[in-house]
C-alpha cells in the first residue's frame, strides 16, 4: 500500500508573536505536525511575496505566513502591508487559476501555543485533502 | 577561504535524545558540503557543554557553527558568544529548533527524527549563506533640547542639566513657569502652586548648564539620536537666528484648553460672568472673585465636561480643579452656594476622593445632569438642566465657571512634523508604545512629557519628565558611544531606483532620500531591522542583513526537498 | 564603589512590569541591578492578562521579550524567591539583607523540560491560575513562565513532610533537582533601592450581597481574566462551573471602593475589556455593566468605550446593587436611584479596587520610609514627584505607590530610574 | 472612488483642416505664445516604418508630428520619463500621449520615475494600436487601414488588448482632447486640472461649451468595451488558466525579458528577476533536476512571470506594450490585464486615474482584507 501523502509546509514565523506561540506550543507538548517547516523571520512584513511565490513553485504543499495580531505589530505596524501583499499574492496565485488555498496567513499571538497547534494541523489536514502540489513535479516551470 | 562548518546536535538530556535518532541526524548531515565536523553532545548549554564547543571551534578550525538544540529565545545568546569566545563571528552561526518545534510536539520518533534532519540541514544550508557583521558605534552628544518652559520642561531640564550636558530650554512665551502660574492651589492637598514652580524656576536660572531662550521657537530638528542639528528663531531679536547640535529632545509643549465658544448653548462670550476655568484661576490668583459688577457672587454654577463630546475624551483633571474651585469660592466668599453640573465623576487613584468628600462637606451641591444649557433672565443666569430621573429643572446662579476639555497646544502639528513624529489619539503627540514607551516617540531619541502627551495631572506630568530623563540619562551617556542594531536593513546604491516604496513602509523614517543620486539610503542608527522596506523592494535594492532572500531561500529550499 | 564613595548597584524589588522596565533601563547605562523578586517568576501581574486595554494588545506578546532579555542581561542579577529582609545605611551606601528562598531546583541544570511534574504525587490548586487548576507540589505557575524553572512547594511537597519521595529528582536527567538546597542570606551594597511590589486585588467576599464565595459563576477580575487566557485552565474558552457557556454575564463596577474609599482608576476600563473578551468569544451574549460614575480619563480610552458601546453593552448606572441566587443563573437586583429593578444572568464579574499587598508594610518597614492613609507606599511630595520618598535615596514605582495602569507604571518606573540616575551626575 | 477633477464644461473647436492639424495648430501657438517650450509628441521616422516620441523645441517641426499614431513602439511614458527622472528643469514641456501612456505616466510619477512639475499631460480619445507585427509586414497599407478605423471608430484591426481597453478616453492628464460625440469637423478640449485650465488661459480658450455628447459617446463606448472584456478575459482565464494551461502558455517564453525592458512600469535599473537574488549555484540547480528527473534551462520563467506581476500588476495599465514586444507572441498584455483587473480592484484603484490616489502597497487600513487572513477573532 502506498505511503500516506505527507505535505511538505513551508512556515514564516515572525520572531515575536508567532514564533513564541509556536515555542509555546512546544513547551506546553502539544501535538503538531510535522509536516511544517517553521522559518524565523523578525518581522511578518519581512516575507516577501516572491519568497512565497518560490516556495510555491518549488513544489511546497503548502505555505503558511504567521504574525503578531493586527495592532500588536512589534514593528507598530508590519504586519498590516504584509495582510496587503499577502491579498495582492492570493489574488495573482488564484486570477493564474492555481490553487491559492495553498496560502495561509494567520495571526498568531505569543501566548497562543494551543492556537498556533490548532492552525498548522489545520492547514495540515486541509493541504492532505488537496493533495500534493503538482507544481513540484513540472519540470517546465 | 574553504568553508569548514561544525554541526552539534544537542541531546538536551531525554528531550531531544528520546524523541529524535540523533545518530541519524548526525549520518544524514555529515556528508553535506561543507560540513567539517558533525558530533552530538549531552548538554550544550551547560558550562561543560559550552567548553566542548568552544574547544571544537578551535580544535577543527571551524568558520561556522550549526547547533541543533533549543528555540533562539533560549540559547541563540549563549552560542553567539560561544563563538566570539572561540574567535569566530557570532554571526556565521545558525540554531536550528529541534526541541520546542521539533521533539516535544511530534510524537512519533521517525518522524520527529526526519524533521530534525530537515532543520539541521536548513541551517547548515543557510549557515553557507551568513556573512559576518559587525557592531557598529557612533559618537553621540549628550546635549538635549527642552522645547516648552512649564513645569515639564523645567523638571526635564533640571533633573538632566549636568557639568557634562548642557539642555536648551525653548519657550515660546516671554517668560518660564506655563499655565500652573495661573494657579494659585493645586489639588488635591491645595498646597500653594508657588511652592512647586518658583524655587525652581529659580534653580534654572541659576544652572550654568542650562541654556533658556524665551520668546523662542524651534524652527528645525534634523538628524537622528545622538546627532541632532536644531535651528531656533528668536521672536524679538534681530539676526535671530541660533544653531547647535544636542543629542536628543523633550517635546514638553503643554496644552491649550477647548475654546466653549465652539458650545453656544453655554452661553460663553454671550453673557458677562461666564467664566472658562483659566479666566477664574487668574481671577482667583488675582486676589478679588467677582462679578462683571465688582460684586462678589453669591451662587455659582460649575460646568464639568465642558468640550468633552467634541473631543472624544475624557480630560482626566476637570472634575478635580473643579472641586478645586469650590473651594476657593468656600474659602473666599462666606456663604456662597455652589452647584456642580456633571455626568460622570472622574476622580482616579488614592488622594482624590478624600478631596472629594472633603468638597461634599463644605455643603456643595452635586447635579447629575444632562443637556445643560446656560440662558440669561433677567440679571441672573439660570441653568437649565435634565435630571437623572429624566425632570427638566432649572438653577438660577450669578456666576457660571466652564471646566473645558484638555487639547493639544496649536503648533503640535508643526513640531510633530520638524521632529517627524507622529499625533495620535486627540492630536496629542503619540507615543512610541501606548503602555511600554509612554515617553519614547516613534523618533528615536526625541521624547514627549506632559499635557502634550495626554491630559495629565502635575505630578503624573513631572513623573514623565523624570521618566524621559531616564530614557536619556541611561542611553545617552557622555563620552558613551552608541551601539545601534547590527541586523539592519541596507540599500545598494547601484540597484536603488528612488522610488521611495521602502520610504513609506518604514516605520522609524530610518529610510531617507538622497535627492543627488536620487536613491533611498537606510540610517542604521534607527533601522531596528523589521525587514519590512527588504520585501517592499521592488528591483531588490533593500537586503536585511541576516535575514536575506538566498539565506531564507536556502531554508525554503530544504523545506520543500 | 566609586570615587564619591557611593556604590553604583541598584536594587530593584519587584519583577513586575515596572521592576522589569526600571532594571532595564538601569542595566542600559551600565549600572548593576540586583532584582528582587518574592516569586519564582518574573512578569508580576500583567502576565496573568491576556489582552490589556485600551488597544487590546497581546500582554504575554509585549511583556514576554522584556522578560527574556532580562533573563539574557549580564548587568541584571535576578534573585527570585527572595524577599528584603534588612536594609542599612544611607543613599549612595545601603547595605541590603537578602533572604533567598531554596527553590531546590538548579537554575543552571534545569532545561525547563516539565519531567519532574507529571511523577508528582502532590496535587492543589495552583494560585496562579486564581484556583481554577490544578498544580504539583514541584511546579511552574504557568506555561511560558519565565526564567522557565520550577520549584518546590515545601509546604505540599510530602518529602519535607518527611515522606521519603524523590519521585521529581527521579524524573529528572539533569541532577537540577537538589533537596539540599538551603535558603541562602545574601548581603548587597547598593546606592539606590526602587521598590515595584504591584498590587493586590481588594477581596470580594469582604462584600457578601456580591455572592463572592456563596455563589458558583460568581468571578473576580483575576478569575475571568484566567479563564479567557489561551495559556489558562480553559485555553482561553469562557465557561460556567457546569462547562456550559454563558448566555448572559454581569460585570459590577467598584467592587471595594466605598471599603477602600479610592477609585481605583483602571476597573471601568478593565470591565469594558472584559466586555470584548465576551463578545470576542461568545458573540450572541447579554453583557450588562452595573456602575455608578464611569471613570475613563486620558486621550485613548473613551474610543474603546464607545466601541464597546457599539457591541450593544447594556450599562447600567446604579445607587445599590446585589447579587443572588436564582434558578440556575443569578438575579442581580438594583436600585437605579428612581427605582428598583432586577436581571437574571449566568454570570458574574466582580471588578474589584486595587489595593496594598499585604507585604507592603513590611517593605514599608525595611525601607525605612512610610504608608499612606490607605496602606500603600508614601511619596515624599504627592504633588510633585510621586517616585520619591521621604528617604533620600529609595524610590518607588507602580501601584505600590497607588492605583494606576500600565502606562502611568511604566511612566514612574522610568522616571525612579531618572532620578537613580541623577543622583550621580 | 476618488474624485477627478474632470472640468464639467469644455470647448467645441473647429477640426479645420482636420483633427490632427487643427491639434498641431494649437500646440504651434502655445509654443509661440511660451505656453511650453516644447513638445513630446510621436512622429514617424524617415524610413516612414515605424514611430518614435520626439522632443520637438523647433515649432517647425511640429507639422510632421502624429498625435495619434497606429502603433505603440515606445509606451510615451518611458520618453516622458526618461526626460524627467532626474528633474524637470525649467522648460516647460507639452506630451502628446494616448490615454494608458498618461496613466502609465502618472504611476511612474507615483514611483518618483517622473516629475510631472513642468509637464502638462495631453491626451487624445484613443482608437487603440495595430499589432506591430501586423503594421510592419506593410506599414503603408495598414496607415490607411488605421487611418479608416479612425473614421470609423472601429477596433477590429487593433490588437487584442486594445479591442478590450474600457479607458481608452480615460481621463488622467491635465488636457484631454475628446473626438468622440462631437459634431461633424469638430473636437473638444476638456480640462481634468488647475495646470490644464491655466494652460487653456493662456491661449485665450475657455471652457464654456457642453461635453456631455463627448461624456454620453465615452460612457456607451467604455461600457461595450467593458463587456467585452468581461468575456475575453473569462475566456482567456479558462484557456491559460489552471497549472497546465499556464505552464503550456508560458512554455514558450525564451526569458529575453523583452516584455520587461518595454513595460513602462517596471523601472528597476536592474529586474529582481535578473539579479543574483534568483540565481542559484549549479549544485543548487543539480539537484532540483534531480529531484524532478530535469527542469528546464532557461530556468523559473513562471516564477519571472508571476514575480512581475506581484511587483507591478498593480500599476499595470493595460498598453500592451509588452505583447507587442513578445517574440513568441505570448498573450502576455492580456494575461496582465486580466491579473491587473483583480488586484487592483482588491483595493478599488485603478492604476494611472489620479496621482493623489497612493500606491496600494504603500499604505493600508486597519480593518481591511479579513477574507485573505484568519484571525481566530
């Protein structure tokens, strides 16, 4: 019998909320998939859209982008150009007709570790009921 | 150089060990390009642990270090001066979280070990990636600017003033001391105002180190914490002009008060003995209180609230200086009657209430009313009203005092523009951080006290003087360089094309524009290294050091094998 | 000790908000700071909430970095479970006795992994969780407490009852567990003391017509403010007793303040917080507001009001108020001034004063300097600067001091650093 | 919305001889009477085969320009842009462009590309552009053609691109010239700024007639274009849409960045997509071959593709200017056009309409865009 899909995830955490309540979620030893690969970024406004452009053409299952709380910015208001550019990205992935599910953009505060376990085995279940990302295997990209 | 990188994966005791085949990990790395060394260790953040690592480095050579351990938050700190100690940067140094976000929260051992190999071989992959950065550090002058000569710029001033740092106080007016030399008490312990300003006005003039220009304003504020260049004009003197250089400044500007002209319906500027609060404070200070007729009143009526709705907030000291009030009239004119027309009485923290209760007993009435509405008969003013219980009353008095809303002085915006800070809630300035920075600004180095911050009281006001004299004080040291972020953001001069994107994002203005070259240039003294300008780029100008697109990529690249 | 003859250190008691910003900002300009805290964690009171007003930030995400840098500052020694037992001397040269606690666990050995709860045969109410959980006798008081270290509770731990139990040392991998610890007496040469003991909550059930005690779904503020946090004992979901989820809450005004005969200053803006946490989480509720005056100063906070407003709270002015038991809910029966009137709700919230820790004498005492009238620490001017004291020297920040919120206790703690600082320039 | 400042009242002048020459008349007197001191128009090269913008300072000049040329070699805002970038100095400049090159304009004004200071922005209603291949396999028999759609106002020969373009009288300039709903050997000049009524001042013209037959005729023209649109670009999705179709699409490009270098909106001096940023080590490259069996050299066209579009789709205007330029003839202009239609309206901007109106990029509101994130709350 076939091994069971395991989507590969690429994870932006930003350094303050997110990746606190990831840590979090840690030392509460909640259960979270392993299918996300978390990346340490200081800012959520740091994930530049084309990075998340890559990882989706490289074939990532899915990509998630995780911030501070809308006003709990701690660069005072990063997190809202990168709500802005993240619409701007889904809008562009969808018009192109890919699948722009793949995308997720969750707020995430520090003291959320039981929320930050619930959004990845989420988007964990969701990315398995897609399935995997065709794009990993065209060559011709 | 060849690169010569050194893996360690720790075994955190049973955290890590028993969740993760660190063998595997330790198989599945060892062969990756550059990888020198790839051991395991028991503890790593332990005293022995550190030792071993820092002799690894040594004993191997090492050029970068890979740990796959704890979360950043943990150790990041420890390692990076691991490095240092054993002679390399700390920044060609990554740690990959294989215990928070790897081996407590997954709990199957295979799956836990492939996440920690992805990890591990996302850091080393990265490592690859990471160039050494250095700290950096810039002279600063500890000279501060003081703009505003009441009671918070004279408490700043006094409490920075040094033989090694000279303060410019600026007031626009003629002469220091503010609105509180209106005043003849203050609540709540009516202790005569004079005891807390004159002596210090007194001290001011005294302070060699304190540099006063009355009838002055500041014209210009360029520069950044630690170097600022300000041009200031003298009001009354020819070639009026004065410069110099301080290293940080005081905003403490004060506040103006709501004109109730802007409320008809109180009948200010309409009738005689409609007073505002400022016009019966210097009456009171004067000596006599009266009527337009030079008699003495024998009723009067105090308006709380005066402006608050047009403003959207409450002022916080109102319903305290009119309390205030009525005691003046008690103490002054025997057997006034006295009325208060309020909504909500707002007297916070310890010492106000006794004040109120104290107020109570020298009989003064308490309305709780809605729609107020002052209106002339005959000679008298009568005050008509709607009830609690929702009657419509009426209240004749002689004299009617308004308590109008707190707001911001008239030239808080141009200030806040020169100083290119922001105005917030009311266009008061806006602080840094509405709880952690109440006197920080988003403008590194230029700080806010007082009633331009917010309504305030006096002590809560000098306790923010004192409280910028501390940011100061403690960051601003004489013959102290500034040691400013080392992951800053930086824009190459070749790739830039000036179109000022990175400009409007940034939220500090450490971005400004070069209008020679026609580029934007970062000042790292103020870039606290967001990276937000970094994605924002459209040709790829802007990098953030130590969080740049290939050491990221690197790490997506791994995540997606 | 420097050249003119005075010691640079600084001690810091209380590593609460204002303790934290004050031994930061000291460390900042190179100054020692030997930070004293009488519990086994830092963060104070402001950790317990999940949201402060008036812009509904994340606490844990604002105050948790300041925690880890604290932990991370080389020029901070923090002391916890340690409390100040003697104080000598003059400003510019006290010399401080300190008493430390053993927490029997190695600071340095532990990785803060949990082993050594789960074989714990203890189990009680865990004070930092306002009862509503459970806890060992070797424990952290929550999830993402700082330094991440736990202690034991010798008075539960049935090893000092004489119980031969190492169930907790068993468990551990890194020997961190040391039931030879001793308390230790520490003495410290300092300049300048700041004393940033917080506050205690005035206890409800000293006003029995609120139910307090009596009734089940009767909460203080620190309960409810539990209960929403996503690290608490319900992870953030509001719940009666019986696990349902209320329909309808009261949330009482001014709980103590004709006992205490203060306004506390910051209970209106924390009702009307608790307000949104309702709202956030259970959308449909009835929310009424029972108070008399609304005291909501200062240039943000009457926006959060109207917004909270706008989420269709039923505000209530009252003259008298009581809650009791009716059917499966209580009935919250009130005199409006023109006339009486009664509501039937699921839940209610006591927003109770703030007022003096108990300890606060004591501090008082070792300090040298004086209470006020209410209990909390006196400053020398209250109309100038509330920081000082009338001993020269030692200075005071946060709501030892008096009522006040985050902002003005930042302010103070800030400012007790200018002066610590001014005294040597 | 934002408000334009569109003048509600213009001025019917006389077409005599014809349109084109009664326009270059205008210009000759502003030049006389210092109005501008020169003029950014298109004029045809000499070999008569193509047509470029030129700065004419000799009035003489003028009478070889063409207002409204058949095709779009240079998209006008790359000349304007090229004259201004680096300031405006002190001659005061007249250009000459179709509706989507004034727009383009002002978005590169927005991008600080231009400064529009000394510059007066004149448009023309626009019929839109031949293909430039079709133009140049006979360049004088599709003059005539162009020509005759003109009279005929009708887009069948223009490309693609165009045929869908709902703003071709759009606005965004400071003086528009409308052709549309006017009466027979007449046109309007309709004023849209300050600097548009000052210049018209100057030259003793005042704004006292109608244009509501010119707004009517725009208003039934936009309207069919727009529904035109609608089908094409939901064709044009279900045919490039989807992985497959869009790889298949894009398979063809052979990166020469052509459609780059003459889009006026991608301004980089040097395109993220050709800086080292996206390059990558051979052992890099390796073993993505490996892992998929190959991948294809030129490598990331897709990612160039969808990268340009999240940098500039935003901006895009619709020229066509990079089909033109594509070599594989890859319906590049109309895929733009149908991502651009979708992430500006995220943001109710459209690109070019007003230079007041900020960048979506550059700033944001508190309470927007819940649909793209969750919050939990």
């Amino acid at each position: 019998m076939a091994k069971e899909f395991e989507p590969r995830i690429v994870g932006f955490l930003c350094n303050w909320c997110s990746y606190a309540g990831a840590d979090l979620a840690g030392t509460s030893k909640l259960k979270v998939p392993s299918s996300l690969t978390p990346i340490r970024v200081m800012c959520s406004s740091r994930v530049d859209p084309v990075l998340v452009t890559t990882a989706f053409l490289r074939g990532a299952d899915g990509v998630l982008v995780a911030g501070c709380h809308p006003g709990d910015c701690h660069y005072d208001d990063g997190n809202y150009y990168t709500r802005r550019r993240f619409a701007v990205l889904k809008k562009v992935v969808e018009g192109l007709g890919l699948e722009s599910d793949r995308l997720r953009l969750s707020w995430v505060s520090a003291s959320e570790g039981q929320r930050f376990a619930e959004v990845v085995n989420e988007f964990n279940e969701k990315i398995k009921k897609i399935g995997p990302n065709p794009l990993n295997v065209k060559t011709s990209l | 150089m060849e690169r010569k990188i050194g893996v360690y994966v720790c075994e955190c005791g049973p955290n890590i060990a028993e969740k993760v085949d660190i063998d595997k990990v330790l198989n599945a790395v060892s062969s990756l390009e550059g990888v020198a060394v790839a051991e395991k260790y028991k503890l790593l953040c332990s005293v022995d642990g550190k030792k071993f690592l820092e002799d690894e480095i040594k004993k191997h050579g090492l050029t970068h270090l890979v740990v796959s351990a704890c979360s950043p938050k943990q150790h990041e700190q420890t390692f990076m001066e691991v490095c240092e100690n054993a002679g390399i940067n700390p920044y060609l140094f990554q740690l990959a979280n294989i215990r928070e976000q790897c081996a407590w929260i997954t709990e199957d051992k295979d799956e836990a070990t492939e996440k920690a190999i992805r990890l591990t071989k996302a850091a080393i992959r990265r490592v690859r990636y990471h160039s050494s950065l250095e700290k950096k550090e810039i002279e600063c002058n500890p000279d501060v600017l003081v703009i505003g000569g009441g009671v918070a710029g004279i408490e700043a001033s006094l409490q920075l003033a040094s033989s090694d740092r000279k303060i410019y106080l600026v007031e626009k007016n003629s002469s220091l001391g503010g609105l509180i030399t209106n005043f003849e008490k203050t609540f709540p312990n009516m202790k005569p105002t004079s005891d807390i300003i004159k002596q210090k006005i007194q001290d001011i003039a005294e302070n060699e180190n304190i540099k006063v220009f009355t009838d002055a304003e500041v014209e210009e504020v360029i520069g950044f914490f630690g170097n600022f260049e300000v041009k200031i004009k003298k009001k009354t003197e020819e070639n009026n002009v004065v410069e110099f250089d301080v290293g940080a400044v005081v905003l403490a500007t004060g506040s103006a008060s709501f004109d109730p002209k802007k409320t008809p319906g109180y009948g200010y500027g309409k009738f005689d003995d409609v007073f505002t609060a400022l016009e019966f404070e210097k009456m009171n200070s004067s000596g006599k209180i009266s009527l337009k007729n030079g008699k003495a009143p024998k009723s009067v009526a105090i308006i709380h609230c005066v402006g608050r709705e047009e403003k959207g907030y409450c002022s916080e000291i109102c319903c305290m200086y009119s309390l205030k009030f009525a005691c003046y009239l008690k103490d002054k004119i025997p057997g006034v009657k006295v009325s208060h027309f309020y909504s909500d009485l707002c007297i916070p923290g310890k010492s106000c209430q006794k004040f109120y209760e104290k107020t109570t007993e020298k009989n003064v009435d308490f309305i709780r009313a809605t729609d107020v509405e002052v209106i002339k008969q005959g000679d008298k003013i009568n005050i008509k009203y709607k009830a609690e219980n929702n009657s419509k009353n009426s209240h004749p008095v002689d004299m009617v005092i308004l308590s109008p809303a707190i707001e911001p002085t008239s030239d808080t915006s141009r200030l806040a523009e020169i100083t290119s800070i922001s105005q917030s809630d009311g266009g008061f300035f806006a602080e840094e951080h509405e709880k952690l920075g109440p006197v920080s600004t988003s403008t590194d180095g230029v700080y806010i006290v007082g009633c331009a911050q917010g309504p305030k009281n006096i002590s809560e006001t000098i306790v923010q003087s004192e409280a910028a004299a501390g940011k100061i004080l403690s960051s601003l040291v004489p013959g102290r360089k500034i040691e400013p972020e080392v992951k800053t953001s930086q824009i190459s001069e070749s790739f830039c094309i000036g179109c000022k994107t990175c400009i409007s994002v940034c939220p500090y203005g450490a971005i400004t524009f070069d209008e020679t070259k026609k580029i934007s240039v970062v000042n790292e003294v103020i870039c606290r290294g967001c990276g937000s300008c970094t994605a924002a780029c459209p040709s790829g100008a802007a990098t953030l050091k130590h969080f740049t697109f290939n050491q990221l990529y690197q790490e997506i690249v791994e995540a997606v094998q | 000790m420097n050249e003119k003859g005075s010691y640079s250190d600084v001690l810091v008691i209380g590593a609460g908000i204002a303790g934290i910003e004050a031994s930061l900002l000291l460390s900042n300009s190179d100054r020692k700071v030997h930070l004293i805290e009488k519990t086994s964690y830092t963060g104070g009171t402001v950790i317990k909430f999940e949201e402060v007003f008036s812009n509904m930030e994340c606490s844990t995400c604002m105050v948790a970095p300041r925690q880890q840098e604290l932990l991370q500052d080389k020029n901070i020694n923090l002391l916890t479970l340690a409390e100040v037992e003697d104080v000598k001397g003059s400003s510019g040269n006290f010399t401080v006795k300190v008493h430390k606690k053993a927490r029997y666990v190695d600071m340095q050995n532990c990785i803060g992994c949990d082993a050594c709860f789960e074989p714990c045969p203890v189990s009680l109410k865990n004070e930092f969780e306002e009862g509503l959980s459970e806890r060992k006798a070797i424990y952290v008081p929550c999830a993402g407490a700082l330094p991440n270290v736990p202690m034991i509770d010798t008075e539960h731990c049935i090893r000092f009852k004489g119980k031969d139990c190492k169930a907790c040392q068993e468990a551990c991998m890194f020997e961190a567990i040391d039931f030879n610890q001793k308390d230790e007496q520490i003495e410290l040469k300092v300049g300048a003391i700041i004393a940033a003991t917080g506050f205690d909550a005035f206890d409800s059930k000293k006003v029995p017509k609120y139910g307090y005690g009596k009734i089940d779904d009767v909460y203080t503020a620190f309960e409810f403010e539990r209960l929403y946090a996503s690290n608490g004992p319900t992870e953030g979901n509001i719940t009666l007793k019986d696990g349902k989820a209320p329909k309808s809450a009261a949330i009482i005004h001014c709980v103590g303040r004709d006992q205490k005969g203060y306004c506390s200053s910051v209970c209106c803006m924390y009702s009307l917080k608790f307000n949104h946490y309702l709202k956030s989480k259970i959308p449909e509720i009835k929310i009424s507001e029972f108070y008399t005056d609304l005291c909501i100063p200062g240039k943000s906070h009457q926006k959060f009001y109207e917004k909270m407003k706008e989420t269709g709270v039923n505000l209530v002015r009252v003259k008298e108020l009581e809650v009791e038991k009716q059917g499966n809910g209580m009935a919250v029966k009130y005199n409006n001034g023109n006339k009486k009137d009664s509501i039937q709700v699921d839940m209610v919230i006591l927003a109770s004063s703030i007022e003096p820790r108990d300890d606060t004498s004591k501090i008082a005492k070792v300090l040298g300097i004086s209470l006020d009238e209410y209990g909390f620490l006196k400053e020398e001017h209250p109309d100038v600067s509330s920081v000082t004291t009338s001993k020269p020297g030692v200075f005071i920040a946060g709501c030892v001091q008096g009522p006040k919120n985050i902002q003005n206790s930042v302010s103070q703690a800030n400012a007790a650093v200018g002066k610590v600082l001014s005294l040597s320039k | 919305m934002s408000e334009t400042s569109l003048n509600s009242k213009g001025v019917v002048i006389s077409a005599k001889p014809n349109t084109k020459e009664a326009i270059i008349g205008i210009l000759e007197k502003a030049m006389d009477k210092e109005v501008f001191d020169a003029v950014l128009i298109p004029m045809s090269v000499p070999a008569g085969d193509s047509f470029v913008y030129v700065l004419i300072k000799d009035k003489s000049l003028l009478k070889d320009a063409v207002p409204l040329s058949p095709v779009m070699s240079v998209q006008g805002a790359h000349a304007v842009s090229s004259v201004t970038r680096l300031g405006s100095g002190n001659m005061k400049i007249a250009a000459v462009m179709r509706p989507c090159e004034i727009r383009a304009t002002v978005e590169l004004a927005k991008l600080g590309q231009t400064n529009l200071e000394n510059i007066t922005l004149i448009s023309l209603d626009c019929p839109g552009v031949l293909p430039m291949s079709d133009f140049l396999s006979d360049p004088k028999k599709s003059m005539s053609m162009f020509d005759d759609a003109v009279q005929k106002w009708d887009d069948k020969i223009m490309r693609p691109v165009c045929q869908i373009c709902d703003k071709s009288s759009m606005v965004a300039g400071d003086i528009h010239i409308g052709t549309l709903g006017a009466k027979k050997d007449t046109f309007f000049i309709i004023s849209n700024s300050q600097k548009g009524n000052d210049t018209l001042d100057k030259l003793d013209i005042t704004l006292k007639d109608s244009i509501d037959s010119w707004q009517a005729k725009v208003k039934t023209i936009s309207e069919e274009k727009q529904k035109k649109r609608k089908k094409n670009l939901k064709d044009l999705k279900s045919d490039i849409g989807g992985i497959d179709n869009l790889l298949d699409a894009f398979s063809q490009c052979i990166n020469c960045h052509n459609c780059m270098s003459v889009c006026p909106i991608c301004f980089c001096r040097l395109c993220y997509f050709d800086s080292d940023k996206v390059k990558h080590s051979s052992e890099e490259y390796l073993n993505r071959a490996e892992s998929k069996g190959s991948i294809r050299f030129l490598p990331d066209t897709t990612l160039f593709q969808t990268g340009r579009m999240l940098h500039m789709s935003l901006s895009c205007v619709s020229c066509g200017a990079c089909e033109d330029a594509c070599p594989m003839s890859i319906p590049v202009a109309q895929i733009f056009s149908m991502i651009a239609d979708e992430t500006q309206d995220l943001f109710d901007y459209v690109s070019g309409r007003n230079l007041e109106e900020p960048l979506p990029l550059v700033t944001y509101k508190e309470g927007e865009l819940h649909e793209v994130e969750d919050a939990n709350d």
